[in-house]
C-alpha cells in the first residue's frame, strides 16, 4: 500500500509541478508539459515493479503511435479559447483527438500498426 501511495504522490507531483512552472512562465510551462515525463514515470514504475521488457518496451512503442494523433488539439485549443470559452473548448479538443486518433489509427493499420 506504501508503493502506490508513493507512486500517486510522485506523479501527482508531476502535474503540479507543470502547473505551477506554467503559471511562472508560458514557455517554461509549455517546455516541461511537452516532455514525456508521465510516460517515464510509467515506464520507471513498470521497470520497478518487475515487469518484463517487452511489456516496458510495449508501453513506449504505442505511447508513440498515441501521442501523434493528439498534436492538432494542440493547435486548436488557442483558437477555440478566445471564442468559445474554456470548457467549450476543452470539449471541442477531446472529440477532435477522438477522431483524429480514430482516423489515424484507420490510417496506419495500413502500414501494419494496430491501435485499435
């Protein structure tokens, strides 16, 4: 039970620490945000608990394919945010990486790469 209260603190430390750096600066924010660290987080958490390196290799390997389909959310959210709201916004970016990352994965299953 100590691992995975300390596993919640570390990532959650994570997020706040982005936050708090985005509140400081707009770049430094966006530069720490941009890195993959939940990913190594979790690649750091699968290593520790002993999971076999195919599973961690696994893990990076789709992160990859998942991460490309979210890049237009990226671009609309500061268009959208002036005009419609936050929320709104919010909203509209989620459905857009769910069908960004639908088409996408409809797209590269052609190329041998199962996502769906």
């Amino acid at each position: 039970m100590t691992w995975i209260i300390t596993k919640y603190f570390l990532t959650a430390a994570v997020v706040v620490l982005v936050s708090e750096l985005a509140k400081r600066s707009d770049r430094l924010g966006g530069f720490v945000a941009a890195l993959p660290l939940v990913t190594v987080l979790a690649l750091i958490w699968l290593y520790v608990e002993k999971q076999p390196q195919e599973k961690i290799a696994n893990h990076a390997w789709y992160t990859f394919w998942y991460v490309i389909p979210t890049l237009p959310m990226f671009l609309v959210f500061p268009v959208l945010l002036p005009r419609i709201g936050f929320w709104p916004t919010l909203l509209a970016c989620m459905i857009i990486s769910v069908i960004c990352f639908g088409l996408f994965a409809l797209v590269i299953r052609r190329f041998g790469v199962e996502l769906l």
